[in-house]
C-alpha cells in the first residue's frame, strides 16, 4: 500500500504551499466535493476522484460514510490508482433503512446478495457498522420471495445474485469474509434475485 497522505490537494503530503492537479481542482470547485469535481480524472489515470477516493457513484456527503474505504489511491497523481478487492454494500429500498443489500467489488456492476447461512447476522452487522439502526429491536433480513412483489423494483439489472457466502459467514467481518463474486452476466451466476435477494430492514 501507499503512504498517507493528507495533505491531499497539495504536492507536500503535509499539506500547505503549492496544490497538485486534484488540489486546484477542489480550490476551483470552491473547496466543496460537487459532483463535477467528484467525477472529474484531476490527474488523468484513467480513474475518476471519486473512484480514487471512495466515493465512485459521487453521493457521499460530509458526515456520513463513503462507499469505500479500501483500496483508496491519490486523485493527483497518475501513478496512484485504486487496488480493490473487498466488496462494498449498499441499501437500495423505500428509505435510508430499508431495502435490497446489494454488493459489488469496485469497478464491477452492483449486484444482489444472499447470505444464506447468515443473513440475519449480517443484516445486524450491516445496520451497526453504518449507524442505520431505526428501531430498538435487531434488524432483520428476508428472501426476498418472502417479500412484497412491489421490493422487485429495488433489485439491480441483473436477474441473479452476485454476491454470495461459500464457508458461512457467520464471522460477519465485513472486509474479509470468505465470499464468491459471479460477474453480473456470468454463466455461473445462476441464483435467482427475485427470489433469493436478500431484503434488509434495520
């Protein structure tokens, strides 16, 4: 991995005196991560800032969590691009509380999750690790043949789970449990998210 550098809009990784690329960048921008700034290439690696810094779909916002917080690489210098290969989560539903876990391994496609062995466990984990606790009970999770027909609208393009637990996952360590990643599109990837997506209600 690379060394820390946070002074990251400025050459000396301590920051102050002269801005690199991504530094006149964000200081063009107002000092403000916008979307423009988010998904520009400010040093020209092929990578866009977001993807650089965790936040490749450009919704983080001050105060919440990004995306990612592995594999992050400098938007300021072309040498220093992301290496990623934990998976990242998110909840796609009715509200900030609820929804379809959904997963991919950047740069790939979201795609479904299921695990089978442990669902409940990681619906837990989950909501704990990003502070979507919305009742005082434990959160819970369902297939999502067990869920209204209405949920099928939060499931991502792919028919089929892309994620899914192969030793148990019952660990829930986030960023290293065993899992298996299908290609959305892949001849393996043959679970069907329709009915065995996992839904997630914190």
């Amino acid at each position: 991995g690379g060394s820390p550098w946070p002074g990251v809009g400025h050459l000396a990784s301590e920051g102050g005196g002269a801005r690199n690329t991504f530094g006149n960048a964000f200081a063009a921008a107002g000092h403000t991560w916008t979307t423009t700034l988010c998904n520009a290439d400010t040093d020209g690696d092929g990578f866009t800032n977001g993807q650089e810094l965790g936040d490749p779909a450009c919704t983080w916002t001050p105060g919440n969590t990004p995306e990612r917080g592995t594999g992050i690489s400098h938007p300021g210098y072309a040498d220093s691009i992301p290496l990623v290969t934990t998976p990242s989560y998110r909840l796609v539903g009715p509200n900030a509380y609820e929804g379809v876990l959904q997963g991919r391994v950047f740069p790939k496609a979201w795609g479904a999750v299921n695990f089978h062995s442990a669902a409940s466990e990681w619906a837990r984990e989950y909501c704990r690790a990003l502070h979507l606790y919305n009742k005082t009970d434990f959160a819970a999770a369902f297939f999502m043949a067990d869920r209204p027909a209405s949920d099928q609208q939060y499931l991502p393009p792919d028919a089929y789970v892309s994620i899914s637990d192969v030793t148990g996952c019952g660990s829930v360590d986030m960023a290293t449990c065993a899992f298996q990643y299908s290609d959305v599109g892949s001849p393996q990837n043959t679970t069907a998210a329709a009915t065995h997506g996992i839904y997630v209600d914190c």
